[in-house]
C-alpha cells in the first residue's frame, strides 16, 4: 500500500495543523514498519512564522516508512495574495514531483481549502481512495471575513471548489462537531468521522505545578495573533485594567502590529509581548501563569470552530478565561472545568469574571486520558488505511 499525505504545515513549523499532522505522521511510521506500506509526505519548509525556519532535518531523519518532500516556500508578508502565492507554489511543487507515482490512497489535511482541492485532484487522477481532515470551513470564514470587499466576488468560484472537493471524498473527518450542520445541509450524510484535536505526550507528561513568589497575577495568551482572535481589540483594555497583573502574549500573526502599537500607546510595562517560541520553552510559561487566555474574534463561522489551543491550555490544569460563543463555548461548558466564559469583546464580562476567578488549579484527569492525541490519532490512522 502506497499513501500520498498533503499537509500545508508540519513541524518544525509552529502551527496546531503541524503538531496534528506530525502526531498522525509518527503513528504512520510506527505502523508502516508492521504494515509494509510507504507514505510520501508533501509539505514546506517552515513558513508559520519569519523567525522560526530551522531544524526540519530533524524531524525528516527519524520517521522510518515516510518520505518527506518539503517544498522550499519564500517567507513574505503574510496578506491573502502573498498566501495565495505560497500555495500556488506548493500546489505546482505537489503535482510536478508526484507525477508518474502510484498511490493507493490520498489523504488531505486541510483548513486551506486548496489542500483538500489539490487531494481531490490527485486522487481522481491516480485512482485512489481520498481521506479529507477538515480543520477549518475556509468557506465559511472567507464570506463573513471578506463580505464588505470586493474579494467577496470570488465566493462562487470558491463554492465550486469546496463542492467538487467534498464530492470527491471516500470519508471525511470534521474536526469540530460544530461543523457537522454546515455540511449536512450542503452535502448530505456523507462519512464523517469527529477526531478533533488533542494533548501532546509534551503536555501530559510535564508538571505544571508552580509555587508562587511573587504576588502579581501572570495571565498568559500563547497562540496566533491575527483575524481569527482579535486579541488586539481587547487585551489592551484589560492589560490597562488591571496593573497588578502581569500579561505574556506569546505569538505572531497579520494583527501583531496593530497590537504592538496599541500596546506601547498605554504608557505601562505590565505585559511582555514575546514572538513564537519552541514547545518545550512555552512549557515554562504554562507553569508560571496563573490564568490563561482565549479569544476569538465574534465572526459568525467562528461560532463553528473548536480552537486546538483549547486542548494544551487544559492540560495544565490553569484555570482558563475565554471569549468564545457557538461550539467552543459548548465545549468549555461540557468538557472543561475550572472555565470561566465571556462573549468576545465584552470587557464589563470579563472584568466580571476576572474578579471571581478562584485561581487554585484544578487537575482534568479524565479530560487528558479522553483528548491524548495519540490515541486520537491511532483511530484515525485505523479509519485511513481501512478505507
């Protein structure tokens, strides 16, 4: 058996499809050993992030049974015609390098929505049975984000493209529940499997315990900095709030600038504004925090979404603010204790919340043993290669 693997992002970059795919990836390899089978990775060189493109030699030499072909992508400002840019080239590199190759399934990983387009593709070319993760409704996000512009003209086109892309999928699996009516009303009851996001062993097996010296409240955000979380429209305000707290915001993203600006306009120096950093490093800034931080921007589609960060923040046993609605708000409710929820951008509630936040953590023992991302992935390995 012969699997082609299309995922835009895997590590070294610092990404939550890399840490997905790199978790899947490595399960592959353990099983193609026993198996007998081969797996063609198609993906770049890091790009996430400008200041983070190194080590990928690593990650390439230790997974035995996987070939890897990086597409060597330029970094350049991160704007939708750059991004469009960056995939053309990867799509070109995929199709020119895998050309004349036989393959017994496709499998695509895909919150861009020309990943699973270019699987699609592949998979009726070469005959194959076609796996497709969906991690984000591209669609979905692109007609709330863009309706005021004149990108919004594109939709139909795009339409054709998700369309064509889900007809041509064997079984797709829906990485957030709150997916599944969107697609059930465009598409009907295809095969949709729900493994969504988990913990990493990096995670599970690190203590987070943290005896406290100094009697400022840390409250840390780690994660992307752009239009999805619209962290720049409302950690200010709470950073001026509260001066006896000390903010860490770790992370990049189109809205880093806008936040560094408003940022330097308060006239105080009770935040660090800190740029992505290794997994093992960020550890140290999970110990130290005594609340973490979540937020996405109050775009209908988010509604839909169920954010990977929500899985390693719970798995620290911190108590968690998030400014969520829809799914993910569901979620918290249901699955995370010691979560307190405000609607984005309501600063009176989350101020409201802050002040009643009983700091002590609370370990989430059964939400780590249901989320380990290993066993999710073994399952998901199980439905791909039985397909």
């Amino acid at each position: 058996m012969k699997i082609l693997y299309l995922s835009f992002y895997f590590p070294p970059d610092l990404s939550a499809g890399s840490f997905r795919n790199q978790s899947i990836i490595e399960e592959l390899s353990i099983i193609a050993k026993k198996k007998n089978f081969e797996v063609d990775l198609y993906t770049n060189y890091p790009l996430r992030y400008d200041n983070y493109r190194n080590e990928e030699k690593f990650f390439d030499s230790k997974l035995e049974g996987i070939n890897i072909y990086r597409c060597n992508n330029f970094s350049i400002k991160k704007n939708l015609f750059n991004q469009c840019l960056l995939f053309l080239k990867y799509f070109i590199f995929v199709l020119s390098n895998s050309k004349n190759k036989k393959y017994d399934i496709v499998f695509a990983s895909s919150s861009r929505l020309f990943t699973g387009f270019l699987g699609a593709l592949i998979s009726k070319k070469v005959k194959a049975n076609f796996y497709l993760d969906i991690r984000d409704i591209f669609l979905d996000s692109y007609k709330d984000v863009y309706k005021n512009s004149p990108l919004i003209l594109f939709l139909p086109f795009l339409n054709i493209i998700e369309k064509y892309t889900i007809s041509c999928a064997n079984k797709i699996n829906l990485i957030s529940k709150g997916f599944k009516s969107y697609f059930l009303l465009k598409y009907g009851n295809k095969k949709y499997n729900f493994f969504t996001n988990g913990i990493d062993k990096i995670f599970i097996n690190y203590n987070f315990d943290n005896k406290k010296i100094n009697s400022k409240t840390n409250i840390l955000y780690a994660g992307n900095i752009g239009d999805g979380q619209g962290i720049e429209n409302i950690l200010p305000q709470l950073i001026i709030k509260y001066p006896n707290a000390h903010f860490n915001i770790i992370g990049d993203g189109s809205k880093l600038n806008s936040l560094r600006k408003k940022l330097i306009s308060l006239g105080t120096n009770n935040f660090s504004l800190i740029m992505p950093i290794k997994r093992s490093k960020l550890l140290h800034y999970y110990r130290e925090a005594d609340l973490l931080f979540l937020h996405l921007n109050d775009i209908k589609a988010f509604e839909k979404v169920l954010p990977s960060k929500i899985f390693e923040y719970a798995s620290t046993s911190k108590p968690i603010l998030a400014g969520v609605k829809g799914y993910a708000k569901k979620f918290l409710e249901e699955e995370v204790s010691n979560c307190y929820i405000f609607d984005p951008f309501d600063i009176a509630q989350a101020e409201k919340l802050l002040d009643a936040i009983n700091f002590k953590t609370i370990k989430r023992n059964a939400f780590i043993k249901k989320y380990d991302r290993k066993n999710i992935s073994k399952q998901m390995i199980n439905e791909i290669i039985n397909l």
